[in-house]
C-alpha cells in the first residue's frame, strides 16, 4: 500500500504531470527540436537553396535587346505550341479510349436487355459514332480557338517586340545625342583653354626662338608651357570624368524609363489579347455545350434507355476525371511561360522556367524530409506522453501559463539519433 | 494499528496535498481535433473549391491587367480593395454554406463528446480525442444540423487572434517597416545573386549576407514586440487559470478567447 501511495503521489524524475498548473498537458516548441534533429543539416541546406532561388529571381530585370527579345520570344511560343499540341493529343486518345469502353457497356446493355439486332446499331450510335462526331467537332473547335489564341498571341508578342524595339532605338539615339552634346562641350572647353593661353604660349614660345637664351631661363621657360599644357588636360580631363559620370546616369535613367514604357504598352497591349481571347473562348465554349450525343433509337425501352444514359454519365464522368490530370499539366506549363512572358517585357514574376522547375523539386524534397523528421519526433514525442501519463501534447503553442514544456527531453532523444 | 498509522499517513499527505499550490487538479480530457485536410477532400469543399479557383484565375488576369493600367499609388489600392471584395464574394457565395454546414456539425460532435475545445489536427501531436470521421458522416447525412443548445464547458486551452494582435499599431508598423526592409535588401542582393551566375559558393555567400542582414533587422525590430507578446498572454492566461493558449486559426470550436484582454496588457 506504501509503495503504491508513492507510486501515485510522489513526483519522482519525471515531470508532476497531474498537477495544478500541467493537468496533463504538455507541449513540444517543434522548431527547437527540428533543429536538433541529425537531419536538420540537409533540411536547412534545402532551404537556403529555395531561399536562394526566390531571391535571385526576385531582382529586377535588365532590359534585353530587341533581338534577344524575338529569340526569346520565338522559344516560349514553340513551347507553348508544343504544350498544346502534346495535351490535344493525350485528351484525344483518352476521348478515343473512353468512346469505345463506353460503346461496350452499351452493347453490352443492350443485349443484356434483348433488344434483338439492335446491339451493334446502338452502340454505333450512341456511343462510338455519334461520340466520336461530337468530339472529334469538339477537337476541331478546340484545334480552331487554340490557333487563335496561338495567333494572337504571336501578334500580341509582335506587337510588344516591335514597340520594345522602337522604345529601345529611341533610347540609343537619346542617348547617343546625349554622347555627342558632351563631346562638344568637351571640345569647346579645349578650344576655349587654347585661346585662353594662346598669348602667353606664343609669347613663351616666341622667348624659346632665341637661340641667345641661357639655360636657366630657358628650363624656366620650358616649365611654363609644361604647366601650361598641364593645366588645360587637367581642366578637360576633369570635364572629361564629369561627363563620364553624367553619361552613366542617364544611361541608367533611360533603361528605368524604357523598361517601365516597355511594361506600360506591352500591359495595355497584353489586355486587349487577352479581351479577345476570352470573346473567342466564350464563344466556342458555347459552341462545344450545343454538341451534344445523338439521341438514342426511338424504339427502346424506357428502363434500357436510361441505362445508356447512365453509362454514358459514367464514362463522361470518367473521362474528365482522367483528362482533369492532363488539362492541370498544361495550365501548369501555359501558366509557367505566360509568367516567362511577362517576365520578357520586365514584370517581376519570381522564378520561371528552369528556376521554377528546381524550386518545385527543392520544394518537394523538403516536404518529404520535413515529413520524416516530423514523423520521428511525433514518434518520440508519443512514446515519452504515454510513459509519463499525459492526456494531450501540443504543438505550435503562443504561450504557456503551465503544461509541461517536453521540448528539452525530446532534444535529447532525437539528438541520442545521431549516435 | 500499523494500518492505521499508514492511513493516518496518507490522509494527512493528502489533506496537506489539497491546500498545496500543486493540488492535484483535474486532467484537461476533453481536447477535440479535426483532420481539416481530410474534410476539405470531401467531394463538396474540393467541387467548390475548383469553382473558386477557376474564378480566382480568371479574376488574376483581370487583376494583372487593371493594375498595369493603373497610374497612381491609390489607384492601385483602390483596384487591390476591389478584387479581395470580388474574391470574397464569391468565397463566401461558394463556400459559406458548405463551410457553415461543417462549422455547425463540429459544434453538434463536440457537443456530443462535451468537448471544452476542438482544434486543428496539426496543433494536437499526441492524445486528444479525434472527431474527424463523426463531423464527417454529420456533415454528409442529410439531416439539417442545428446548433447545440449548450454551451461548451469551461477550457483550460485559451486563444488569441494573432491577426488582431498584428493590427496594433506598434506592431503594424513594425511589420511594415520590416516587409520595407527586406523588400529594399532583395532588390540590392537580388541583382548580385544573378550576376554570380552559377557560381554556387558564391551565390551562397551572397546569400548567408542577405539572410544575415534581415535577421539582425528582425531581431531588432520584432524580436522586442514578440517577446511582450509573448509575456503579455502568459500573465493573461495565468490570471485565468487557463494552461495554454493557442491561435484563434488553430480553433475550431470552443476554447476562451483572451485577445481582448492581452490587446489591454500590451497597451498599458
């Protein structure tokens, strides 16, 4: 009995944890322990290569040069097009497949009925044919939009290289005559400088022309039209370097102009493409929903006909379940170049392309091994709550006025992994 | 006569025990979570979810579009304001009833288990009593689901709205100072970071400066109001007996809140 009253009341090694101010709960400050865990290493270095990503591709952008624009441009273009190309093409096997698993469920469904010699013809029409019809004008509209969308775009991507160019010539003329104004200036102070001393250096010069002069005076001389010569290089090199510095800037000022124009008119522009692809899109989503299944044989039965129309609300279901993947893929590409797009004409859009493709992957692996970390510690954490007797441990806490703080005890457990 | 002695023993420990500061005190049983994840995957929430973002995407052109066009500052926000107003619309359009529907079901189930408190899955790492499949089949039958007549019982967990605490002056400015720093600091390291190419120990050093930087900023700037935070919620929670305080965005059900009164702590 004594030992079973010490058992219960006193607190031992272990925390009180039926006490006042713990009432069973404890809570674990889950970033201390993540940090102390013998993968941390590797999930920090992660992070820092996600952080180092974002960072570098949320720098502003040097405008290109109108040729390396059209390159650029002609590559997006080809990607986008075969994004395109390569999600018509699985939607379409997928639409094949699923017309003709549908065409034997109905077969199916029909002899299962007893609709004699109707089997074949059934299928044929309500499936297969018909299905195909509808899909196949569907492709074709899909086919049309998408090459409009394709056109416009390339126009809109014309239109902005073109306006991009032009903005960028009148930017190398401005400052070209920036250039030349300064080199007069710079020769204009030349000339000035010489006149200014041109009495005195024809009166130096005119006292050196006697061959009767002494040495002394001579080198006397001779340092006077040295410091002469001097003082007017300094004064042009000093403009010189002035110049050089006011140069800079403007070239400086007119990339910042440039860029923010070449943004403001691709913006307007991009607006107006993307207006009309949306008036398009409406129209041929309107288009594709009038395209319905032909109607089934007039002679079936009222029981059999509403099984082919659940079959078809099946497979229907099915396919777009199955093509839900693929149409994800290449909104997820579309949604990727359109940012390179953007980011062309000088929007900051964070990382893309290849940068976005590493990131997704960093971002991947770190959610994996932050997973395994966590499952561990979870692991640890219940093992130490149950030995102790607690009813609930939290995570992610704000403050604590009691509970007990495991965090310390399970550092030292996820540390003992590392042995 | 020594069975009496031991009973003597124990019954004057444990008188002693009762009026001691660390009574022995009732276990908080009666924490309740919720898989919020497992419920947003029910076909509901993930039809009205795709609803809600082929809107978004749509409203994100219109957005990008707008704000391209925009010439001032105000302008700019005036647009901003806008389409959060649009997006919430429809959020509350396309989720309000499914999202009411879950909150009362959450309500009845703790009801039912006399939960003091129900909170994410993602707080609770070990015991606590998990209601996701009750809310669930609740949420799915067809019965319409009225609120509970009672009241939670009293909770030992507490919890603060972080957003209202973020909205306190000194606080806002803090925060705004300090998305203005480290918005200046990447666009000074940013272009260093592309001109090193794929040079990756360099990139790396670049980077370690760039962290470096804004952490010493936070430490300065934020660290400080944290920690009265921090303190502030404690002092509360303790003068309401409470043993832990939690984020309101963690609660589901249930819990006290206490945000008004460390909002009073931290403005003395």
């Amino acid at each position: 009995m004594a030992t079973l009253f010490a058992a219960a009341v006193l607190p031992g090694c272990g925390p009180d944890v039926h006490s006042s101010s713990v009432r069973g709960v404890g809570y674990v400050r889950l970033d201390e322990v993540v940090k102390h865990h013998p993968l941390y290493p590797q999930l920090a270095q992660l992070d820092d290569a996600i952080a180092a990503i974002n960072l570098a591709a949320s720098g502003p952008h040097v405008p290109l040069s109108a040729g390396q624009m059209q390159a650029q441009i002609k590559e997006l273009n080809a990607n986008l097009a075969a994004a395109q190309e390569r999600a018509n093409k699985i939607i379409a096997e997928k639409e094949t497949r699923y017309a003709k698993l549908e065409a034997a469920a109905v077969a199916a469904a029909l002899s299962a009925a007893g609709v004699s010699g109707a089997g074949q013809y059934a299928a044929t029409q309500t499936s297969a044919e018909s299905a195909q019809q509808a899909q196949a004008a569907a492709q074709a509209a899909n086919q049309d939009f998408m090459s409009y969308q394709q056109s416009v775009i390339a126009q809109d991507n014309a239109a902005a290289a073109g306006i991009a160019r032009q903005l960028q010539t009148q930017a190398a003329q401005k400052f070209r005559a920036k250039e030349e104004e300064l080199q007069q200036n710079e020769t204009d102070l030349s000339l000035r400088l010489t006149q200014q001393d041109a009495t005195q250096r024809l009166a130096i010069k005119t006292r050196l022309s006697n061959l009767a002069l002494d040495d002394a005076t001579r080198s006397q001389l001779t340092q006077q039209l040295a410091d002469l010569n001097a003082k007017e290089e300094k004064a042009i090199s000093s403009q010189r370097n002035a110049d050089q510095a006011t140069l800079s800037a403007y070239q400086a000022q007119l990339n910042k102009e440039t860029s923010a124009a070449i943004a403001a008119q691709t913006g307007s522009i991009g607006a107006q493409t993307r207006a009309k692809i949306e008036e398009r899109h409406d129209e041929v989503s309107q288009q594709i929903r009038s395209l319905g299944p032909a109607p089934l044989p007039a002679n079936l039965p009222p029981g059999v006909q509403a099984k082919i129309a659940a079959i078809h609300k099946r497979y229907q279901a099915q396919f777009q379940a199955d093509a839900q993947g693929t149409v994800a893929d290449y909104q997820a590409t579309k949604a990727d170049l359109d940012k390179q797009f953007e980011a062309l004409h000088g929007a900051d859009v964070g990382a893309t392309g290849a940068a976005a493709k590493e990131l997704d992957a960093l971002q991947k692996r770190r959610a994996d091994l932050y997973k395994q970390i966590g499952d561990q510690i979870k692991s640890e954490t219940n093992r130490i709550a149950k030995d102790q007797g607690f009813t609930t441990v939290f995570v992610d806490i704000t403050a604590a006025a009691g509970g007990y703080d495991m965090t310390n005890e399970l550092i030292k457990d996820v540390e003992s992994l590392h042995e | 006569m020594r069975i009496r002695h031991v009973s003597t023993i124990i019954a004057t420990a444990l008188l002693a025990f009762s009026f001691s500061p660390l009574a022995i005190a009732a276990d908080a049983v009666d924490v309740g979570y919720l898989d919020q994840a497992e419920l947003a995957n029910l076909p509901q929430f993930v039809s009205a979810n795709r609803e809600l973002a082929g809107y978004k995407a749509q409203l994100d052109s219109q957005f990008a579009s707008e704000m391209k066009g925009a010439a001032t500052d105000a302008d700019k926000q005036r647009i901003q304001l806008d389409f959060q107003q649009r997006l919430s619309d429809k959020q509350r359009e396309v989720v309000g009833p499914l999202f009411t529907r879950a909150q009362l079901a959450v309500q009845q189930v703790s009801a039912a288990h006399n939960l003091s408190i129900v909170v994410d899955k993602r707080v609770v790492i070990y015991g606590g009593i998990d209601i996701t499949k009750d809310v669930e089949s609740l949420f799915l039958s067809s019965q319409a689901i009225n609120p509970p007549v009672a009241s939670p019982p009293p909770a030992d967990i507490g919890f603060v709205d972080q957003t209202v605490l973020d909205s306190l002056p000194k606080v806002k400015a803090a925060n705004d100072e300090m998305a203005q720093f480290a918005a200046t600091q990447k666009q000074i390291f940013a272009p260093q970071m592309a001109a090193a190419g794929k040079d990756a120990a360099k990139q790396q050093q670049i980077y370690a400066q760039f962290q470096k930087t804004v952490n010493d900023k936070e430490n300065e700037l934020l660290k400080p109001l944290v920690d009265a935070t921090k303190t502030a919620t404690a002092d509360v929670a303790k003068k309401k007996n409470l043993i832990l305080v939690i984020d309101r965005a963690d609660v589901l059900s249930g819990g006290m809140d206490i945000t008004t009164d460390v909002q009073s702590e931290l403005s003395k």
